[in-house]
C-alpha cells in the first residue's frame, strides 16, 4: 500500500520511492524516508492536505501526490 | 583578510539564534549576490585581538539542494577559504539524523565543530547525550550547548576564537563531496549514517517517555484539530491583522505628530523660505515617511516573531496549504499576504520566512496588489463622490463596491500568481514541498525583542534611505521652480485682505506652485496619455503626487482645485469635484471616471514605499522596475477598458 492508504498512527516501513524523481529521492533519503527506514503518519491538515509524518523524533508534513508514491509495509 | 568562521545547519536547529548569542549587537546584513537569500555577518574580535568574520550560513538539510537557500549554502562551502573553520549546529533533540551530514563533510576531510544545540529540551526530555565518548570516537570537538539559554555557549566561543583550534587541512569541498556522482554520494551518505546511529546507540541515553514528541502531538490534537484549528486560526489572523491595521496607527500618529510639531519649529525659526521648506516640507516630510512605517513593522514582527518561536507559524503554513496549492504557492505565503492587506511594506518583509526563492519573489510581485489601507481614503473620496448612495437587494451600493474592490485586489493578486507559477520554468521549484514541525517552546521575550528590532533597523537603514531620498526628490518635483513674479504680486493682495481672503489668496499660490512644478507641467506634458482613460491634467498631477503614497492623491486635488487642506473635511472636495464642467457645459468627471480611477488605484503600484522595500528585499531594482511596469500595465489596460466601456453604458 502507499503512504496514502495506510492508516494512522501505526508503526510503517518504508518499501519503495518508485515513482518519485531521483532529486526528490535525494531529498527525502536526507529527511530519513528510504526503503527500510521506519516512520509514522499522525494527522492530515483540516483541508485533507498535507500530512504530518514522524520520522524519528521529528514532524514533517508531505504533500498527498508525494505520499501516494511511497510504498510502505506496517 | 580575517578568518571565516562558519555556521552550518539544518533549519530549525536554532543557528540563527546561536548566531546572535556570538555575534552581539555586531551584525550586519545583507544579501548573497543575485538573490534574496539574506547573509548575515558578523566580526568578532579574539582576546588576542585577532578578527574573526562569523557568517550564518543559511539552513540545509543536505548537500543536495532542494531549495534556493540550500543551494547558497552549498555555493558557499564550495568557494570558502581554506582558512574556514565550520561549526555545524545540530539540534540534540534529533542526533541521529542530525549528526549524518556533519559526519559525512568530516570522513571528506574536512575538520568540522560540532555544536549540539537544544540541551535544554533534551534534558527535559530525559534523554542525556555523552559528549566526551562523542569526541573520543571520532576526533571531532563536540560543544553541548543551548543557544536559547546561553548555557554552554561561552566554551563554544573560546574554542573558536582560539589560536590552537585546528585548520582546514582541504583547501576547497569541491568536487570532493558537492559533485559527487549519484552512487558514490548514496555510499557516503550510507555509511555516515551507519557511523551516525553507532554514535547515537552509544552516547545517547534514550529518555523513557519521549514526553516532548508526546507534549507535541497532544497540542497538534488541539490546535491542528479538524473544527477547533481553523476556528483559533482565524482569531490569530484577526489579531495580527487588527495589529497592524487598527493598534499601529495611534503610534503612527504620534510619530507624524511629533514631524509636524517639528516642521512648525523649522517654518518658525528658520527665516528663508526656501531653505525652510526644504528642511520641513522635504526632508522632516521624507524622514516622516519613513519613520510611520516603524510600528506597523513591530508590531508586525513581534507577533510573527512570538508565532514562530512558539512553533505555530509552521503549523498555520500546514492549514493553508491546501489553499494556497491551486496558485502554485504554498502554506507559508498567508501571512505576508495578510498583513499586506494592512500595508504592502511590512508585507514584503514578511516574505522572509518564506524559505522558497521563486515562492517569495512570486509574493513579493503579487503582495501590492492586495487592497492595502493606503487605498481607502482614495477609495472613500471616490465612491463618496461619485457612486450613488442607492441600495441593492438591501445592501448599500457604496459598501459593494467597497467590498468588490477588495476582492478585485485578492482575486487579481492570486489570478497573477497562478500565470507566474504556469509561466515560469520549474527550475527553481522545491523538488519537495515539505515543511518541518517543530517542538512547541515558550518564546524568549529578549530573543523576540532582539529579532523585532533587527527588522526595524535593516528597514531604516537598508530601505528607509532609498524611501526617505525618493520622498524629497518627488517632492522637489511638486514644489519647483515656482513663478515668483506671481508669488510677489499675490503676496502683496494679502497684505490688505482679511482673513478668510488670506486662506483664499494662499490656497490660490499652493494651485499655482503645483501647477508651475515640474511634476505639474509633466501631468500636463502626459494629460494626452491619460485622456484615453479620463483624467485631465489636474487627476494626472494627482497620479504622479500620490507615487509618494496613494492618500497624497486626496490632498493634492484638495491643493490642484485651491481648496488648501482637505483632510478631515473631504466633502467639499467632493462637491468640487461633481461640480467641475467642461468647456460645453457637460459634467467633467462622471462615475465612469471615477471607476477608471478606482481599478487604476486597484492596480498601479503608486508607493514609493513599497518600490523601495522591494528593491532592499530582492537586493536589485530588477524586481521592483518589473513590478511597476506589469502593475502600470495592468492598471491602465483595465482602467482603459473600464473607462471606454462605463462611457458607453452609462451615456
């Protein structure tokens, strides 16, 4: 399933950025989201977009279109 | 040449704040080349005596860049002296990650500080980082420190300031680590991060609780919640926009209070009338100008200062997001864009916690056209004058167009935006939008103080000179060369006139001088360029007066039809101006002018102000020159169209 799909508040692992570009794979390896690295999605903004993501002990929130490209197992 | 002195970092991880902690009152502030990232720099001075250039480099979360900040930073590193020393600022909060980058320039050679900010919360956190296994491990100095409270900072300084620190021992980064292949960076980066979590693993003491990630996502359960969010976002709005638009004028008045008590002064004492109406006219006026934009700006960064230090402005940019997306902006552009609703100058200012360059350029073109309170007195004198006082299914016609004319400037600001996101090459776009949540954290009222009154002075100084020049140029323009054989021969009628002939004869010489200026013969030179639109000559002069600010536009038709001073009293005015005829006898100025005037004040850029905070904020006079050629363009092609066709329909 993709980030998008999965559910709230449970420990994911991250499969695979397929579909995203090399730079903004780049970018989110340097945030901490790569395959086999563990995050967390907490809350979505009141609009429905973004989304928060715990990485470590750090909040982040991503924009739908780039959670629906990240593959995730829980 | 004295030593650089670097500071790295992610954003977040409170350089700026450890900046300010080593530079003191010491800075200055400018801009990298070519860009509006802001540079600020400091020297600080050794016991020895020996000077050291600190630089705040701006945040970067690697070392490939995602948005234009990071890519200064980077370019920096790139060039840097081989006398460079880094101090990479980590926050102790986040370790792991944070210590990836720092370990990754450190295995390339390059011999870095690192300074591990945050104690504070980490200790509260319950957590304890060994430092001293850190710097036994790997050879690098470690500094546990907190920026916010000073602790630590001192030993941080010593070092860096010392003769036995050690040097750079590579003269320059690149191509060693900035260009990189793909492959060979990804290998890097692995294997720092595997040293990172070693590190970690080892001289981290996990506290049991998390309690401040935990703290952090109960206040996110309320304040980002679905209906009570939007519903204390708004009262925020309300409360910054009240600031600058209702609490900032009483101190505004005063300062222009104590400018006029001072120009009275001069026009008393001063016994040349030429020399006195420079000092007061121009240069108080001028200086005037500049100094009532001070509280709106204070007021204005107090409030984004206490929003971001508490950790909320990131999370308003989270709630408007969604909005903001359609129109190729982000979360972050609200607030700018609100308080330009008050004032444009403050507004562009704003633009500084807006990390993406194509996104603040972007606002910084579009935040002039938001209806800003410069626009209402203008916007009351015309529709007072010209449009009915009539009612529409109940609602007063005046109050619409009012209203209309606020969201002509909104709709048309983000109408703009939407054609600079689609016409723009993507090549400076974020490759990722991603905004970082920070911890919630009690503002520090020194820090805050310490930050409103950095604004405050890059404005007087960086902006205020370019404001306060242009004010006494345009008004040199309003005021010369003034026919003196016509000032003579009045001023001997008012010798024998009472009083209420004196206002008469002196309102008469005030229409007279504008008429002679140069700006009066200009309106006259360029009346056929504004015909098209309806405005003769005096409207015209009226135009290039309000550059100054666009309420002069109500005082100079107050002087251009010898009614002296208006303020206060524009009824007269108003009647004047429905009274005027043309030579065959038909009304003058009709509702079409009057609209053709209200969507040409919609849409020019007539403040100097703004040109001026502009061109400090972008660092060139590209941007603004732009802004007043599209807005100029804008405002006459509509102005013109809404002129041609109200003829029409009005007839």
């Amino acid at each position: 399933m993709t980030l998008l799909e999965a559910p709230f508040r449970s420990q994911l692992r991250v499969l695979s950025l397929t579909g995203l570009s090399e730079e903004a794979r780049m970018v989110l390896l340097q945030l901490g989201v790569e395959p086999g690295e563990a995050l967390e999605k907490m809350h979505v903004a009141p609009l429905g977009d973004p989304l928060t993501i715990r990485i470590g002990e750090q909040l982040f929130t991503l924009r739908k279109e780039v959670c629906g490209l990240i593959e995730v197992e829980s | 040449m004295s030593q650089e002195i670097l500071l790295v970092g992610r954003p977040n991880s409170g350089k700026t704040t450890l900046f300010n902690r080593l530079a003191g009152t010491n800075q200055k502030v400018g801009n990298y080349a070519g860009c509006t990232v802001e540079k600020k720099t400091s020297i600080v001075t050794s016991p020895e005596g020996i000077e050291f250039e600190l630089t705040d480099l701006p945040g970067m979360y690697s070392l490939k860049p995602n948005t234009m900040d990071e890519e200064v930073a980077l370019k920096h590193l790139d060039s840097m002296r081989s006398t460079a020393y880094l101090v990479f600022v980590v926050d102790g909060n986040n370790l792991e990650q944070e210590l990836i980058l720092p370990l990754l320039l450190h295995h390339r050679g390059l011999t870095v500080a690192i300074a591990v900010n945050m104690m504070d919360e980490v200790s509260e956190n319950g957590k304890s980082i060994n430092t001293d296994a850190l710097r036994t491990r790997t050879g690098i100095e470690f500094f546990p420190l907190s920026a916010k409270t000073g602790d630590g900072v001192e030993a941080l300084k010593n070092h860096i300031l010392s003769k036995t620190r050690p040097k750079n021992p590579r003269a320059v980064l690149a191509p060693s680590v900035l260009q990189m292949p793909e492959e060979q960076f990804r290998l890097a980066h692995k294997e720092a991060k595997a040293e990172s979590k070693r590190l970690s693993l080892a001289c981290v003491t996990q506290g049991l609780d998390n309690r401040l990630l935990r703290r952090d996502l109960r206040i996110d359960g309320i304040i980002l919640h679905r209906l009570f969010g939007p519903v204390l976002f708004f009262a925020i709005m309300f409360v910054v926009f009240q600031s600058i638009f209702t609490w900032a004028s009483p101190l505004s008045d005063g300062i222009l209070f104590f400018i006029s008590k001072a120009q009275e002064v001069v026009r008393s004492n001063v016994g040349a009338p030429l020399l006195s109406s420079l000092l007061s006219d121009g240069i108080l006026a001028g200086v005037g100008a500049v100094l009532a934009f001070v509280p709106q700006i204070g007021i204005l960064f107090l409030l984004i200062g206490i929003l971001e230090y508490s950790g909320y402005l990131p999370r308003v940019a989270y709630m408007v997001d969604r909005v903001m997306k359609p129109f190729g902006l982000d979360g972050k552009v609200f607030i700018p864009l609100l308080s330009s609703v008050a004032c444009a100058v403050p507004g562009i200012m704003a633009t500084r916690t807006i990390e993406n360059e194509r996104t603040r350029i972007t606002t910084i073109m579009i935040s002039p056209l938001m209806t800003c309170s410069a626009r209402l007195p203008v916007y009351t004198l015309l529709i007072s004058t010209f449009v009915p006082a009539a009612r529409v299914w109940g609602l007063s016609l005046p109050g619409l167009v009012m209203f209309a004319m606020y969201l002509l400037g909104t709709v048309t600001a983000l109408v703009v935006a939407l054609i600079l996101h689609l016409t723009s090459s993507n090549k400076k776009k974020n490759v990722i939008d991603m905004i970082h949540l920070p911890h919630y954290r009690t503002p520090d009222w020194k820090l805050l103080l310490r930050y409103v009154w950095g604004r405050i002075s890059v404005f007087l100084r960086k902006a205020g000179t370019v404001i306060a020049g242009m004010a006494i140029l345009l008004w040199v323009l309003l005021s010369f060369p003034r026919d003196e054989a016509f000032r003579a021969s009045m001023e001997n009628n008012l010798k024998t006139a009472n009083a209420e002939q004196k206002e008469q004869i002196q309102n008469q010489i005030a229409a007279k001088d504008l008429e002679n200026s140069i700006a009066g013969k200009t309106g006259k030179f360029l009346e056929p360029v504004f015909r098209p639109i309806g405005y003769d000559w005096k409207l015209t002069i009226g135009i290039l007066s309000s550059l100054a600010a666009r309420e002069v536009f109500v005082s100079t038709l107050g002087t251009v039809f010898s009614l002296g001073k208006v303020e206060g009293h524009e009824e007269g005015l108003s009647a004047t101006l429905r009274a005027q005829k043309t030579e065959d006898g038909k009304l003058k100025y009709t509702l079409a002018t009057c609209l053709s005037l209200l969507v040409f004040f919609a849409f020019s850029l007539q403040c100097i102000s703004t040109i001026g905070v502009a061109r400090r904020e972008t660092n060139s006079w590209k941007i603004p020159a732009t802004m007043f050629v599209y807005m100029f363009t804008l405002a006459y092609t509509a102005a013109f169209i809404v002129y041609q066709v109200s003829s029409l329909l009005l007839k």
